[in-house]
C-alpha cells in the first residue's frame, strides 16, 4: 500500500479486500479487551477546515484503540494555505506527529500535504473524492450481503464527492453500480471514465442515467446524499427544486429488491434526499455504516502506522 490514502486510487482491489478483512478482524477482537497496542504511542493530527460529527470522532477513537492518540487543529487552528502554505504545514507537522488526517475544501490541499509531509497522510473528506466513507460502504455491503462481487447499488441524487470514491470503488471490486442524477449533476468525466477502466477488469458495469426509477431497478441498495454539500448552502433551495424526483422514498425503494437496503453517509435531511419513514425504516442500515467509519479507519491506521519510516 502507498505512504498515501488520497483517493480510492491510492488502492487496488486487493489492498481494499485487505483492508476490509482487517477490519473484521479488528472489529471482533476489540469486543474482548479495550484496546490493541497496534501503534502505541503514535499520535495523528486532524487538519479539519470542515464541521464533523462521524469523521473527527472515529478517527480519533481509533487512534485511541491502537494505542495513539489524536489532535484536533480546526478551521481557526491553521489557516491552511493562507496563515501558512500547506506545505510548510506538512512539513512542520510531519516532525511532531506519525500520520496527518485532513478534511478540507480543495483536493489539491490533501494532495500537496502528502507530496510534502514524511508521514501518511490521509484524505478524511475534500470536494472532490471521500475514500475512507466508501471503505466504510463496502464493508457495510459485506456484513450485509456477504460478498462485494455482482451486487447492484444504486446512487440517487448529486454525482459529488461520495458518488466519486464510490464509483472508482465499486469498479475496482467488481460491484454493479448505477448513478441516477439530474442533467448537469453527474459525477466528474475523468472519475468515469477511470471507474469504468476498473469494471473491465472486475466484471462490473457502471451505468449513469437520469431515470432513479431505472437506477434502483431490482438494485440490493439505494444510496443518497445530501442535496447541497457544504460550501453549497447558497445553491440548497434552487437544487431542492431539481432534485426531488430523485428522493428515496417508499415509491422507489418499491423499484429496488424487496430486501434492498438503503445507505446514506449522513448527516441525513429528513423529508428532502430521503423520507424519514424510509431512514428510520427496517430496510435501512445507515447506522451501520456510521459505526463502520470507525472500524474500517482504525484498519486503514493500523496498516498505515505500522509501514516502516
């Protein structure tokens, strides 16, 4: 595995069944005992320019369960790339601290701290790609389904960073997906493209349309996301408008299997993206995947720390 996780390019498709198998592991084997000393001693920073609940929390309980802890540098902490340039930042922080976790606005921001930082570093949310929830999705997919290899999952609503890592993942381990998103919201040309690369050679197909009913046609789960992201809160009312057809509901869960299972990243608007009775229905396993965040990454840390320096 590279020093880096970046992008879900950063991995293939072996690395990632890995990385899921030790999740597991460690999953079960943290039932019995508090804590693994995996990586004691090490401590992560979290660069954080955007609000979290999910992400700073099990980043920073996985740390404490290998034995680290963690550091929390928010928005006013920094100023990153205008108080200090990012790589300064990199190269400062990559002599306090074993691994630097960063969410942040621009992709370049993660991609410049790890060309100049010593340390991994780790890309825990930017604009453009969110590998370590879609580490979080597949092993939800696993638990549930059994295996990743010829399921169907459908992404309803905004082609954004989420549906980005989610395609290029889905590609590389041979899981069907189909993007449903209005006219001028599908998901990056490049990110296609490459995701479409992966699925030749996992089997895979990876289909994009602008019919949801055609999307969650018999798919084993329905995924959304919030309509506007953060740094789109101007646009929330007008995308409200072109996205409605798009919501999961009662009506297009009826498309899916009638044992499909909906996922959605969270934070979650009840009445837009998704009906509360389908959130907080039976077929729903958002929690799991919330709490998944927690195992995958303290898998992800436990590969990373444990690398050579």
């Amino acid at each position: 595995m590279k020093k880096d996780l970046t992008s879900i390019n950063d991995l293939s498709k072996d690395e990632i069944l890995e990385l899921l198998k030790k999740s597991i592991e460690l999953k079960s084997a943290l039932k019995n005992q508090p804590r693994l000393d995996l990586a004691p001693g090490t401590m992560a920073a979290l660069i954080f320019e955007k609000p979290s609940l999910r992400t700073r929390v099990t980043f920073e309980k996985a740390m404490q369960d290998l034995g680290g802890t963690a550091t929390y540098l928010g928005p006013t902490d920094i100023g990153l790339g205008k108080r200090e340039t990012v790589p300064d930042v990199a190269r400062n922080l990559s002599r306090w601290v074993d691994c630097i976790i960063a969410r942040v606005f621009e992709h370049s921001k993660i991609t410049e701290l790890a060309e100049n930082a010593t340390v991994p570093v780790i890309n825990a949310l930017c604009d453009e790609e969110h590998p370590c929830q879609i580490l979080a999705d597949l092993l939800t997919v696993l638990e549930h389904r059994g295996n990743l290899e010829g399921a169907t999952i459908c992404w309803t609503g905004d082609g954004n960073n989420v549906c980005n890592s989610l395609m290029l993942a889905c590609g590389l381990v041979g899981i069907n997906l189909r993007v449903a998103t209005p006219k001028g919201f599908e998901p990056r040309q490049a990110i296609v493209v490459r995701a479409r690369e992966y699925a030749k050679l996992s089997g895979a197909s990876i289909v994009l349309t602008y019919d949801p009913k055609a999307g969650a046609k018999d798919a084993d789960f329905v995924y959304t996301d919030v309509w506007a992201s953060m740094g789109q809160e101007d646009e929330a009312e007008q995308r409200k408008q072109i996205f409605w057809p798009y919501q999961i509901n009662r009506e297009l869960m009826a498309q899916a299997k009638p044992d499909a299972k909906v996922l959605h990243c969270l934070p979650a608007h009840r009445g837009e993206e998704i009906s509360a009775e389908v959130l907080d229905g039976p077929q729903s396993i958002v929690l799991d995947q919330a709490e998944n965040r927690l195992h995958a990454q303290r898998a992800l840390l436990a590969v990373l720390l444990s690398r050579p320096k």
